[in-house]
C-alpha cells in the first residue's frame, strides 16, 4: 500500500490515485491496526480531510445539550414507575430520536468480557492465504450455475466472482458480450421458486397523474393544480406528471445518447467504471454489488449534474450535449414543481 501524505500532494505530486490506495487499503486484509502494526510513518491521504483547517474549532464543541438519560430499574416490579419510564422512552423517541439507558439489566462482567473479547481479535495475528492480487486479476470470472452447486460443487466462492466480475469493468453487457453460456451465480436468487407469483401483482392502486398543460396560461387552472399538488404531497408523498414541458425528442436522445454509451468500446466505457462516488461521472453493474444478496442484471451511468453543472470534459463524449440540455429542463421542471408546493403550503412561490 502506498503511503501518500496530503503535503506530498500540495508539492506537486499529481499521480495520487484515490480508488488505488482505499483498494490496496482494502486488499491487505488488516485494517488500521494493521498500518500501525506495519510501521507506517505517514497517514495515508484516504484518511485525510482535506477541508480541515489545523486549529479549526469543530462545531460540536458548542454543544450545550446531552442525550437523555433513561434508568430502567425496577421496570419489571413496580407498575407505576414502568408506565413512568414508557412515558419517558416515548418522549425521548419523539423529541431527540435516540436515548441512552442506565441499570439495563445486562451485567456489567458480560459487558467486559465482550469488550476483552474484541480486544483478543484485533490483537490476533492476521493469517492469510497466499494468493496475491495479480493472480486474482489473473484468474477469470467463473461462470457458476445454481445446478452446478446442488450437483455437489462446493467450490463456489461468491466474493471472488463478484470481485472477478467488478474487475472486468465491462459490467452485464460485457458478459452477453463475451458470449457467457451461464449465468452467473451472483445474479441467481436462490430462494425464488419458479412459477410464484409477485405480492406487487395485486397492488390495485395507481399512482395519481398531474396534468400541467396550460399551467402558465390560466390562472383558475393554476390553482387546480397547485390543489391537486398539496393533494398528492400530503397522501401518497409523490405523484407523476402528465404534460410536464420537457420536449418529446429530448428525452428520446437522452434515452439514446444513454444507449449509445452502454453500446460504444468497452475500453471506452472502461475509463469511466468506478465506484468512487466522488467522480462525476462513472459507469458500473449494481451500485450495491458487494452487499445485496442477489446482483440485478444492470448497468448503470451515473452523473453528478447538479446542484451545479460540472466540467463537460468529464462527461462522456456519446452523450455529452444530450445531458446538459436535459439536466436543464429538469432543472426548469424542478423549479416550478417546488414553487407549486410551496403555493400548496401557503407559501411564497420562491420559498423552497
């Protein structure tokens, strides 16, 4: 793992690679006890805020307030005083949303040995196979079914198919691509049964459509709508529009210029694939991959357009123009949506 400090930064070396360093940080298997245990003179620049003045006073310095303090003895024995203590849990829940509780009933040598027992596994020595990350970049994705694994293959290591399929950077279209013959395990829901019916194909409800034609125009339809908007926040707390302005054509290019991207050059798409949410713009497969139980067969392109528009540089070439326009529409969209709303709450219409 390479070390890099924030001065090293300031004096000029631009070669920090921030997704690198958090994956090297990841990949050793140790954590920051581990940086310690390896000597480490420097603090990593992943763990560096860069917006930190030295001396800077933090904000919760000033804090004048301390979190509600609930003493559950004798809860179980005296009737009155557990009514006492609902009475207090539920303020605490409505008002700060959190408690801390005293006389809780777990004893106090269970409390310490749980804390000596977290203690025993940091202080444990790390052991590991000896297989080095070039290997696994290395190594191909194996395509495993669900029939190969209740055949009696037991080999099957979901991690390193998922982090095989991560590294190939190519996402699901980059295995239709490839022409894989299999689905991959991570993509198979093992506790579907096939033949069983969706609980959302008997949702009877509709989400209700705002028609905003002529919104601009006449004012007694300006009301119904701005009704129909208070109407819609306050029971279901989201609606659809019908009408909204945004140009047919426009949102047909952006569905385009989306598909365009997704179709060009994997090495192309390749330098956009990250899961560093700080870029402007990245490419991936499942912005959960690592933590659903079941990956979706996706792909998606995220860009950061707002609250300010970034360097067009950084968006993708394919679809560069078509994006900006749309954002701009959105954004237009957006505001005389919030300005209903406000109108709705018996506001000024710049409120929110």
């Amino acid at each position: 793992m390479a070390i890099t400090s924030s001065s090293e930064i300031c004096e000029g070396n631009s070669t920090y690679d921030r997704v690198t360093e958090l994956k090297a940080f990841d990949d050793s298997k140790t954590g920051v006890k581990g940086l310690i245990d390896s000597g480490a003179a420097k603090l990593p620049l992943i763990f560096v805020d860069e917006q930190y003045e030295p001396g800077e006073k933090s904000a919760s310095g000033d804090c004048k307030f301390t979190i509600p303090t609930i003493d559950f003895q004798g809860i179980d024995k005296d009737p009155s005083l557990r009514c006492e203590i609902i009475c207090k849990v539920g303020n605490a829940c409505e008002k700060w949303g959190c408690l801390q509780v005293v006389k809780h009933g777990i004893p106090l040598n269970l409390l310490e040995e749980m804390i000596d027992g977290v203690r025993r596994f940091w202080l444990l020595q790390p052991v590991f196979p000896s297989r080095s990350r070039s290997d696994l970049e290395a190594k191909k994705m194996a395509i495993t079914s669900s029939s190969e694994i209740s055949q009696g293959n037991s080999t099957y290591d979901r991690i390193s198919e998922l982090k095989a399929f991560d590294d190939s950077k190519t996402g699901v279209k980059g295995l239709v691509d490839s022409g894989a013959a299999k689905l991959p395990r991570i993509f198979i829901d093992e506790q579907y049964e096939p033949g069983e019916k969706s609980a959302s194909g008997d949702c009877k409800f509709t989400i209700p459509p705002i028609d905003f034609q002529g919104i601009d125009k006449d004012p007694s339809l300006n009301c119904e709508i701005i009704s129909k908007v208070g109407n819609v926040c306050e029971k279901w707390g989201f609606l659809q529009v019908v009408n909204h302005g945004i140009p047919l054509n426009l949102l047909e290019e952006m569905i385009d210029g989306v598909r365009r991207f997704h179709e060009q050059d994997a090495e192309v798409k390749k330098g956009f694939y990250s899961r560093d949410e700080t870029r402007t713009a990245t490419f991936h497969s499942n912005f959960d991959l690592y933590g659903a139980q079941v990956a979706n067969w996706r792909d998606t392109l995220f860009c950061h357009m707002a609250p300010r528009l970034p360097d067009p540089d950084e968006l993708p070439a394919v679809c560069r123009d078509t994006m900006i326009d749309y954002c701009d529409e959105i954004r237009k969209f957006g505001e005389t949506l919030l300005g209903l709303i406000s109108e709705a709450l018996g506001l000024n219409c710049n409120h929110l």
